[in-house]
C-alpha cells in the first residue's frame, strides 16, 4: 500500500509541475502579445506601418509657451493642421475636441490624451479663444520654415481636408484618421489604438 500510494503521489506531482508549467507559459506568452501591439490590428483610419517617429519642431502656444517634439514622447495626442480663420481649420478643432468626448469614459485614454492643433495662418486672437474651449486642447503656430518640416513628415498638404493624426508615446505616427470617418468611428480607432500599446 505505502508503495501504491507513493507511485499516486508522484503520479500527482507530476501533473501538478505540469499545469504550472503550462501557466506560466501562457501568462508569458501573453504578457508578451500584450506587450506587442497586434500585427492584425483593423481600424477604420489608415494604420501607419511602421510607426513614423516625428522629427524635431520648435513651436509655441498664443500665450507665447514653447512646444516641442518632447512634449509629445509621453502620452497620446491627436493632431490636425488647420487655419482658424477658415471653416476647415474650425471643423479640425471640433473634430479633435469630438473624438475625446467620445472617449471620456475611459479614464486612461483621457488622462492620457492631448489634443493638438498646428495653426498654418497667423491668427493670434482667435488662437487664444480657441485654447480656452478645452484644458487638453493645444493651439500652436510658427513661421512656416517651423512648420513644414513637420507637415512634410506627415504628408500633410495645404489643401487637405482636416486628416487627424494619432500620435502614439515616443512621438511616434501610428495611424492616420481621414475626414470621411465619423466622431464614432475616430474614438473606437483610438481605443483600439491605445490598448493595443498600452492594455488594460
């Protein structure tokens, strides 16, 4: 009998060392795909791949505080061009401003979340009122020899209807949000988006 239940025992052990092996490396692998935004990853916008990592830009706020490409390493923004004396300009504020009250109820993505606009005319007084709409919303501008090698870097052309550009940590592209996706569509692209690089 002692000899029986010994063989049991390690009969036991065996699958006991077993199941944990298992576990440990699914919680590996997992972790690791977690850690590793998916290769699959569908949106409606325009997945950049590979990530476009921004280049160097000196700019400032109406109230006259710099802005640079390191304040856009940490965290997550969403970016458009625009001109604040006409109604494409304006729609890309309301369109920034849409996307993240759509996203308000995840805590996360919103503390995490800026909102820039880079202003391609000089427009001073109506860039301050613009800045006042919300606390996130950053209205920039320059000279243009500031700004273009930035609007070059994203392909962003004088003409173009207000694209918005989500800009990932590391200031990094990683996708493109045209003017034809809905307020809807743009928030559940940057859901998708942020958890995908930062899961819950």
């Amino acid at each position: 009998m002692f000899l029986r239940n010994r063989h049991r025992l390690w009969i036991r052990i065996v699958f006991v060392l077993g199941a944990i092996s298992l576990f440990m490396f699914g919680y590996q692998w997992g972790n690791r795909y977690r850690q590793q935004p998916s290769e699959t990853l569908a949106i409606d916008g325009v997945l950049v791949r590979p990530p476009v990592t921004l280049p160097d830009f000196q700019l400032k706020d109406p109230f006259g505080r710099a802005f640079d490409r390191k304040t856009l390493e940490s965290g997550w923004s969403l970016l458009a061009f625009g001109d604040l004396s006409r109604a494409s300009g304006q729609l890309a504020v309301q369109r920034l401003i849409d996307v993240r009250n759509r996203v308000a109820d995840q805590a996360t993505l919103g503390q995490a979340l800026r909102l820039v606009l880079i202003a391609t005319a000089e427009t001073p007084t109506l860039a301050r009122d613009f800045a006042g709409l919300a606390t996130a919303l950053f209205i920039l501008g320059g000279e243009s020899s500031r700004i273009t090698p930035l609007r070059d870097a994203l392909s962003s052309l004088e003409d173009e209807t207000p694209t918005l550009y989500v800009i990932g940590p590391g200031a990094q592209l990683l996708a493109l949000l045209p003017d034809t996706e809905t307020g809807a569509a743009m928030a559940e692209d940057l859901k998708a988006l942020f958890y995908a690089h930062e899961p819950q």
